[in-house]
C-alpha cells in the first residue's frame, strides 16, 4: 500500500485544507486527514467520526510519497529475568484505571486529558537500552490485566505511563487504512521505537493525527 503523510486541516471556512500551524493545538483543529491506498479519510474531533472525502486541491500533492513507517524499530527482546519495580507497578495501575474510566468517552476529550495531564517533557528520550527497557516492563504489567482491551484505551494508558517516567517522551499517533476495509488504529512510539505494539501490525496504517507532550 502507498501511505503517504498526513496532514492536519484547520476548522476555518474561509481557509480550507491549509496545513494546521505548528505552533497551534492540535486538538484545537477540528479536522485530520490522512491519504491510504489512493482514498482521503478525514477525522472530525468534534463529532468522534471518521469519513471518506472529497479532497481540495491543497491536499492533492500529498497523495504520494514515501511510507514513514520504515524509520520504527520493535523492542528487541531480552532474555532477562523482569521483576518490575514498585513504582513502575503502581504507575502502570494508575495509568490503566484512568484510561479504563475514559474509554467510552469521545478521543477528543482522552486525548485533552493525556495533553492536560502531562507536564513538559525533555527534548531527548533516555539511552536506547533504557527505552527498551521501559517498554519490556510495560509489556510485562499488561498481560496480567484481567481483560482484553482495545488499541486506543491500551496507548492511553501507555502514553500516561511512558511519559511519567524519567527521560522518556512518548507520543501517541492514531492511525488509518481503507485497505482491504476501513480501520482505524492507536500505537504509541518514542524515538522510533514502538513502544506498546509491534511494526507488522501498523505497516499499513498511515498516521492521521499524532501528540506529543509539551516541551
């Protein structure tokens, strides 16, 4: 599939399909978009719905280019004996219960609440052999949950838990694909690596709105 890179569309009527400013909220824009496969899926925040659209000239340059996608990298496995640490339990519980209690909420407002929730971060994650660590933990605290879950509820809890420890800044990207049927999908990374899903999985999503903590 040719995924090509998404773009962000301000709520403004008399300036349709422009780029969203990079100093803005990307919460604040009503309307996300994002090409696969040929076709334009739009995401409107304000309504929690995704749609097939008609694009506007400005979009059109945005149909090909190359898959941003090849730069992610998979936690390598270890062979190493995990005994997480207090703190990383008690984090990963608390990050799991508030994502639990918003799951049935609109992204909208899950997204405001990991924006509002989380202080500035560093502008550089931790040495690779820590952020590999980190996310082995996470893993680890997840398969003892008592219930499966969806990608959206599990990238929540992971971006709340990522970026409550030292060094680390996570974003969480929401992802789409109208091939073979229209899905729609949540991961979270953090200096290429995928922190909570593994590559296979989104190779054919392509990203249609991404956040990123505070710097």
């Amino acid at each position: 599939m040719d995924l090509i890179t998404g773009s962000t569309v301000n709520d403004d009527p008399a300036r349709p399909g422009r780029p969203q400013s990079l100093t803005s909220d990307v919460l604040d824009t009503r309307y996300h978009r994002a090409w696969s496969n040929g076709r334009c899926v739009q995401l409107d925040l304000h309504v929690n719905r995704y749609s097939l659209v008609e694009p506007d000239i400005a979009d059109a340059p945005r149909q090909r280019g190359p898959s941003v996608r090849r730069h992610l990298r998979d936690v390598r496995h270890a062979h190493e004996s995990l005994i997480p640490p207090p703190r990383s339990t008690t984090l990963f519980a608390r990050s799991a219960a508030r994502a639990a209690r918003m799951r049935t909420v609109p992204v909208r407002h899950q997204l405001a609440v990991c924006r509002d929730t989380i202080g500035p971060r560093p502008t550089t994650n931790a040495p690779t052999e820590a952020l590999e660590h980190h996310a082995r933990v996470y893993r680890y605290l997840r398969a003892f949950r008592g219930r499966d879950i969806l990608c959206l509820e599990d990238s929540i809890c992971a971006y709340l838990y990522f970026n409550r420890l030292s060094g680390v800044c996570a974003d969480i990207v929401l992802g789409i694909t109208v091939q073979p049927a229209f899905q729609a999908h949540a991961w979270v990374e953090a200096d290429g690596y995928l922190l909570n899903d593994l590559r296979w999985r989104i190779e054919s999503y392509r990203e249609i709105l991404r956040l990123s903590p505070r710097r």
